[in-house]
C-alpha cells in the first residue's frame, strides 16, 4: 500500500512537471566491495524529486550476528530502499546505524532503522551540529522533493563516540573514529579490520567537488593521517574509484591544497572575499562534477579560516 502511495505520488509528479521518468529508486542496488561489505553508490546529481535525496555513497556490512547500516542515505525513501537490499541479502537484524556526518544526503532516511534495540551512532559533536541546521535542513529537504520528503526526519544518536569505538556483529569487528574538525566538526570513519575495508564518509569525495564544512587546514591534516594506514579498500562519501590506497586520497588533497595556496595569496595581496571567490582555485573546474554549487563556498569557506592566520 504504501509503495503505491508513493507510486501514486511520484507519478503526480511527474505529471505536474510534465516529464516522464522511470519511479525513483526502482533501479536501487547494492554492490559487495569485500567479504560482507556492500554499498550503494548515489547519484552525483543534487538533490532532486527524481533522485529522492539519493546522493551518497551508504551501505551496509554483515556479520555473522548483526548487521551494521553505514550512513542511511538522503530521505526516508533511500532509506527503506536500503533496508529492502539488506532483506534480500541477509536475514540478519539491523543491531547498529552508523552516521558518517550531519549532512542531509547521509542522515535523512535514518527513520526507515529506528526499532527498539537499534543504536543510532554518531560522533560526539554530531547532536550540537546538527541541532543548529535542524530546521534549514528540513525546510530545504520540503523544498526539494515536496510531498516525497514526508517521513524523512531527524534522528537523534542513542551512541556518540568521542575518540573511538569498537562494535561486534559477531565473528566481525568494526572500529568506529572520530575525527578532528575536518570535512565537518562530526566526521566519523569505520574501519573492519579483518578485511582491511574502511569507510570514509565524506572525508573523500571523487568525482564530485570536495566539500569543506569544517577545516581546511584540520581535512588535509586528517587525509595525511589517513594516508599512513594500512588499508586494502576504502569507500568515499561520493563518487568512485579503481586507485589503491593511498593514491586515492590525492586528488582530493591536491585541491584542498590549492584552495589553500590561492587564497593565501589572495590574502597577501588583500583581495577581499568576493575578488577571491572569483579567481581562487578556477583551474579545477573542469576536474569535479557539481564545482558551480561547491567551490565558492570551499573559498569562502577557506578565506574565513585564514584571514587571521
Ligand atoms: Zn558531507
């Protein structure tokens, strides 16, 4: 019933816009990357009724008691797109909801998970961040997909990690991190070590614009960090990629590094932020997906975190 609600209402849709499209999420699918690991790769497309919020890179990991959901996706729709995968790839309990960060394209279908003995885990800084932005965040979410937004919603963490935290899916166990201020001040990864797969939520992005919400000079430093692990396979928060680790990680720091290089210079030579946002790291346009919505934001982002240096 309810999926022929929502058909219903996407075809309304689709109708009203005048456009004919195939329903959201119909072609949603999970990819084993290791042994137990399985992720979905979002669209590189903002935020859309078409696409349903279905941005990010989420997944999930199976052991041999628990399942443990790694970021729930972009609305409430995603998110039960991502419990169906899990359904009819193990008939393991969801135990844990991990959240990579606060932002919308990650968190919003976490409501699909919520049950009596699932723990919802963030950073310890998530709460405070995300209860600053609540409101922009739903309102922007009803702005964007209307009617296919209802049902998303803010979900509090029952856990928060500060430094590090282990959880046990039986036979299989995941290392929780959280991070300095990086991408954002709530950025936390997970790492399995019996397969040497790591998690990055958006401390990684490929193909599409790197985002700083945070740090720039605290996100390079945590890429340098990562970059000395030993990993065998790594997810980014978006996008894809074939590199090995840590080659990986390169691209993203080599534009991190020149936002920071170009917009010292701009400082020196006392440009004011919109001389700045203009001409500070145009030389990448052509590298990243999405770079109108993205990158002047990172300078002024980045010209408001070293003007006082
Ligand atoms: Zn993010």
């Amino acid at each position: 019933m309810l999926s022929r609600v929502r058909s219903i209402a996407i075809l309304m849709w689709a109708w009203v816009s005048g456009v004919a499209v195939a329903a959201p999420l119909d072609d949603f699918a999970v990819e084993p990357v290791a042994p137990g690991h399985y992720v979905h790769f979002g669209s590189l497309d903002e935020r859309t009724p078409a696409n349903v919020g279905d941005q990010a890179n989420i997944g999930f990991v199976v052991g041999e008691q628990c399942v443990a959901v790694i970021d729930p996706g972009g609305s409430l729709a995603v998110g039960k797109a991502l419990a169906a995968s899990i359904r009819r790839t193990t008939d393991k309990p969801v135990c844990f909801v991990v959240i990579t960060h606060f932002h919308p394209d990650h968190f919003f279908g976490a409501a699909a998970f919520v049950a009596p003995g699932v723990q919802i885990i963030t950073h310890d800084g998530y709460r405070r961040a995300l209860n600053q932005r609540a409101r922009p965040y739903l309102n922007a979410l009803q702005r964007d997909l209307g009617d296919l937004a209802r049902g998303s919603d803010i979900v509090q963490p029952t856990v928060t990690v500060k430094a590090s935290h282990t959880i046990d899916l039986g036979g299989r166990i995941l290392r929780l991190e959280a991070w300095p201020v990086a991408h954002t001040d709530n950025d936390l990864t997970v790492f399995d070590e019996s397969t040497g797969t790591l998690w990055l939520g958006d401390l990684l992005f490929h193909q599409h614009t790197p985002v700083v919400d945070g740090s720039v000079l605290g996100f390079i430093k945590v890429l340098d960090t990562l970059a000395a692990r030993p990993v065998s396979r790594y997810i980014p928060g978006h996008g894809r990629t074939t590199l090995p680790w840590p080659d990986g990680l390169a691209q993203e720091r080599a534009y991190l590094q020149l936002l920071v290089r170009e917009t010292r210079a701009a400082l020196k030579a006392r440009k004011g932020i919109e001389e700045a946002v203009d001409s500070v790291g145009q030389s990448e346009a052509s590298q990243w997906s999405n770079f109108e919505s993205f990158h002047r934001r990172n300078v002024t982002a980045t010209y408001t975190e070293l003007e006082w240096e």
